[in-house]
C-alpha cells in the first residue's frame, strides 16, 4: 500500500507541474495576443527554465522578440526551437523570412531549401515558400534554380504574382525571351497597377534594344507611380543606350534621391559619366555601386569598368 501511495503521489507531482507548465504558456500567449510582448517573454522565459523542453517555448519566445524587432535574440530561440525539433517547419520559415527581408539570402536559401525538403509533397506549390525561395535564388544570380523550383509546378501558380515574376526574371537572365514575356503579360494581367512587372517588361525590351518599347512601359509605371525608383533608374538606361545623356542622367538623379541605396543607378550614372567625359566622377559612382554591393547582385561589371577606366 505504502508503494502504491508513492507512486500515486508522484503522478499528483506531475500533473501539478503539467499543468503549471500549461498555465504559465496559456498565460504568454494572451499576453502576446494583447500585444504585450515584453510580460509575454517574461512568462515564456519561466517556461524554458521550469518545465520540459519543448520548441514551441522557443519557438512562441522567438516570436515576441521578433515582435519587437530583436532579430538577433528571434535568431538565437528560432535555433533553439530546431535544436530540440530539427523538423520545425515554422521556426525554419521565421528564421528565413529574417534572412531574407535583411538580404542575407544564401541563409534565408539554407532554410527555405530544409522547409522544402520536409513537406509532404515538395511537388505541390506553397506559395510563400517557393516564391521566397526563387526570390533568394534571383538575388544570388542563381536563376537555373528559380527556373528548375517553379516551372515544372507552373500551373498550380498561374494566378500568384510573385511566383510569376520571379519565374519571368529568371527567364530573362537564361535569356528564355518568349517564356520571360508570357510571365511578365501574365503579371500585367492579374494586376494592371504592379509596377515591378510594368518595370521587368520594359528591360525585357532594354535587352532587346527596342529601347523605346521600354520607355513606354517605364512610363506606364511611372503613371502609377511617379516616385517609382527603379522605373526611373531603367528609363534613364534607355535613354542612355539612346545617347539622351541628359535624360539619362535627370531620371537616374530623381532615382538615388527616392532610393540613395541602389547600387545599380551609381553604375548606371558612372556610365553616362563616362560617355560625357567624366571619368573622374565616373569612377566614384562605380566605387560607391561596389560599396553598397552591385557585385554580389550583378556580377563583375563594375570592376570590369574600374580596371579599364579607374587606374
């Protein structure tokens, strides 16, 4: 009897620290509701250092940090959370969306490629994940790879936006010029107003030096919207290969004063710079474009250009 009596009193133990595990996490997580994220990680915190390990303790703590924008310590739980699961589909898609929206994209790959590989079916399209996945692939110059993840599953992503315009610039790069241009129409269609894809269509067509087709469709965006960056920065290139120097460089100015961060238009103004016989200024936009990071986007052009013109 007298064992019997332990026994039962150790199951009492327990169920007591159970369920003062459970309240403690119930308890965080309204907290979190109320938007008190500061009090939640307090409460979650007890449950890291009281009860079982769990990931959802890490995974619930990496959510209140990232509430408050501590990437680092979000970072730190996420990683607990897959030390005690390795197959945590929602710590790995955090920690990638962090990578990615920070531009450390060969991290937010590593976790994007896990989440892929541990769904049922990697056959069948999950929107968010692959298109950040081809994203990150675009963005590394990996475009093979965005081709090889959605083409083959194109059907099922006919109406998504992103999928599409990902596939499109990939295709541009492995210069699949027919199959790029029916993406980018398929993005104009399912939403007249984006302008990333009014953008795409017009350097489609700087690549294929219809120059003034391309115009139109900066133009088009920039209808939409007047401070697009990226559509003037394209349309000042147009005017550049039109030998409109002025143009150029007025529209690729506005660009860096909306977006002072794109390595792309100090490359494109050190161009006109050079065209116009400013090889000293053109050498500090290039400079500046291998700075900010135009290498590890695009490629070697810029060096390319210092060495012949910068030594």
């Amino acid at each position: 009897m007298k064992h019997v009596l332990i026994f039962f009193g150790f199951v009492f133990v327990q169920n007591m620290y159970a369920q003062t595990c459970d309240s403690l996490f119930v308890a965080s997580l309204k907290e979190f509701d109320n938007s008190n994220y500061e009090a939640s990680i307090l409460l979650v915190n007890r449950c890291i250092s009281e009860c079982e390990p769990h990931e959802k303790y890490y995974l619930h703590q990496a959510k209140c940090y990232n509430s408050i924008k501590n990437f680092a310590a979000t970072i730190t739980s996420l990683s607990e959370a897959i030390r005690i699961n390795d197959s945590c589909i929602d710590a790995y898609a955090l920690r990638a969306q962090i990578y990615l929206d920070q531009g450390h994209y060969f991290n937010a790959i590593e976790n994007y490629e896990k989440i892929i590989s541990l769904l049922q079916n990697p056959n069948v399209f999950k929107d968010v994940y692959h298109v950040n996945l081809s994203k990150a692939y675009n963005n590394t110059q990996q475009y093979q790879k965005t081709y090889d993840l959605l083409f083959p599953i194109y059907e099922q992503m006919t109406f998504n936006l992103g999928a599409n315009i990902n596939l499109a610039v990939s295709c541009m790069q492995l210069q699949k010029v027919e199959e790029a241009e029916q993406f980018l129409n398929r993005c104009v269609e399912l939403d007249p107003t984006f302008t990333g894809g009014l953008v795409n269509m017009g350097y489609l067509y700087i690549t294929l030096k219809e120059y003034e087709k391309a115009i139109e469709y900066f133009n088009k965006a920039l209808m939409i919207n007047s401070r697009e960056p990226y559509a003037l920065n394209n349309r000042g290139f147009a005017h550049y290969c039109m030998q409109n120097y002025e143009s150029a460089l007025r529209d690729i100015n506005e660009s860096l004063s909306i977006l002072p961060d794109n390595s792309y238009a100090y490359k494109n103004r050190g161009l006109v710079y050079l065209k116009t016989g400013l090889v000293k200024e053109a050498c500090v936009e290039f400079e500046k474009a291998i700075r900010i990071g135009y290498t590890s986007m695009y490629g070697n052009e810029v060096i390319e250009l210092q060495n012949e013109f910068c030594k």
